[in-house]
C-alpha cells in the first residue's frame, strides 16, 4: 500500500514544480506559439494536393515560417525576459504565413496570434507573494 502513497507523492511534488516553472514564465503564449508552428506546418504539407499552388514552394514556405514560429515559441519559453520582443515576432511571422502559407489554414495564425499577444503582454510575478492556496485561505479568513 505505501508504493501506492509514495507514487501518488511523487506527482504531487513533480506538478508542484511544474507549476513553480509555469508561473515564471508567459507559459500560454509560449504554447500557442508552439501549436501555432505544428498547424502552419503540418496543414498545408498535409494536404497540398488539394491545393491550387504549386506544391513545392508552398509547403516550403508553410514549413519556414513554422520553424520561425516554433523557435518563437520555445524562446517565450526558455527565456521569458525576451518574451515582449518574441511575441512581438510571433504575431508578425503568424500575420505573414497567413499571406505566405495560408496560416495553417487560419488556425495557425489564430492561435499564433494569440500566442504572440499572450507573450507580448506578459508581466513577470511578483516574487515577494507566495502562490499557496493556504495563504490565501488565511488571509481570507475572519478576523
């Protein structure tokens, strides 16, 4: 029974810290971004015989522009004090492969959008509050 209890301890400490790393960092934009890159990617090579351009150039442009929104992605977040400027080119290059490659069929640069503003508009936390529902319960409570 005790495997059991320290299994279950060993993903609540592991998602303790996997939420200590997201909340320093503009975790949503970073993942739209990435999301982003896989749809603007992924579509147009996906399904390029149903299209009326020339396959080559297309897909090669679907997949530039989705290496560009993938290595956005991962900067906002590996490094979250250029995440202004990475959004910033997030939603130009998101703009752009919707002229360049049909967006991932919008998809892509919907959510590439959105990536980019959620990054863009990222504040890092305050590090003098503590994240703890026990504070807040306290601090909430009667006096």
């Amino acid at each position: 029974m005790s495997g059991g209890r320290d299994g279950v301890e060993a993903v609540r400490l592991w998602w303790q810290g996997f939420s200590r790393w997201r909340r320093r960092r503009p975790f949503w934009g970073g993942t739209l971004l990435v999301l982003s890159a896989l749809f603007t990617g992924y579509l147009p090579a996906a399904y390029d015989r149903f299209l009326f351009f020339p396959t080559g150039s297309f897909t090669t442009t679907a997949v530039l522009f989705a290496v560009l929104l993938l290595l956005c992605g991962v900067t906002v977040l590996t490094f979250p004090a250029a995440s202004g400027l990475v959004g910033f080119l997030g939603m130009l290059l998101s703009t752009l492969a919707l002229l360049g490659a049909l967006g991932g069929f919008l998809v892509g640069t919907v959510l590439g959008g959105l990536g980019g503003v959620l990054s863009f508009a990222w504040t890092p936390p305050d590090e003098t509050r503590r994240f703890s529902w026990e504070d807040d319960a306290a601090d909430s409570g009667p006096e």
